[in-house]
C-alpha cells in the first residue's frame, strides 16, 4: 500500500525534516558547561562556526563580521576545553587543544581587526574540524 499525502504538506515536511538535520544549539559560554554530551557541544561549534568559515578568503570584513568573530573565538574556546571531558584519547585532546588555541588567535585577529590573520586561522581552524571528524566521527 503506498501513502499518499496531499500536495500542500510537502513543505511542511521539508521544513521539518531539514530543521531537524542542522545543528541548532546557539548556546552563550556561560550555558556550554552545563551540556552532557560530545554531540550538544559539536552542534554549539558548528552552529557558530558554519556561518563563519563561509567567509575565508575575503581580504575585508564589516563590524558585524569582527563581532561575530570575537564571539566564535570566545564561544569556540569554551566549547574546546568543555570537548576535553568527552577525550577520546591523546590525539583527540590535541585536536581539541588546536581548536582552542585558534580561538584565541581568531579573538586576537577579531580585536585587531586584522582581515588577513583571521581568514588564515578561520581557514586553520575549519581544517583542524574536518580532521578530528574524519578521525572520530
């Protein structure tokens, strides 16, 4: 027997179906604590990373770019030492530890509104991510 739905529900289910694929944790540094799994934290990362990494290579940034860049570099130094509780070993703390350490020089480029150093370390970190999961994930 084959289910057939309506036209008009076709959205909806798209909708649905995509909202529950994409990370969705937009958590402040004071809340990332407070998480019990590696996979809540992963979604805080990528949920402020994502939008960011779409914008290595470009040689200039508005104010807008610069805040969301500090606040990246705060919440993504968080996020790398809160990982540290979930280890999966040596090699996944170092990854965890590379990821902090380009948070703080993305904060660092961020204060100093340095265009070329913080799409070098966006790009860095963004690599530092794809390593660790297809290491991990």
């Amino acid at each position: 027997m084959r289910l057939r739905l309506p036209f008009f529900w076709l959205p909806l289910v798209c909708v649905v179906f995509a909202a529950s694929c994409v990370p969705h944790r937009d958590l402040p540094p004071d809340q990332i604590n407070q998480l019990t799994k590696l996979d809540e934290v992963m979604d805080v990362q990528a949920t402020v990373s994502d939008p960011q990494f779409k914008k290595i290579g470009e040689t200039s940034y508005a104010d807008a770019d610069w805040a969301a860049f500090a606040d990246m570099g705060n919440r993504i130094q968080v996020t790398s030492l809160k990982i540290h509780q979930f280890s999966k070993g040596p090699e996944f703390d170092q990854l965890a530890d590379r990821l902090h350490t380009g948070a703080q020089n993305l904060a660092a480029a961020a204060t100093a509104k340095d265009a070329a150093k913080a799409s070098a370390t966006l790009g860095e970190m963004k690599a530092t991510c794809k390593e660790c999961h297809s290491k991990f994930k």
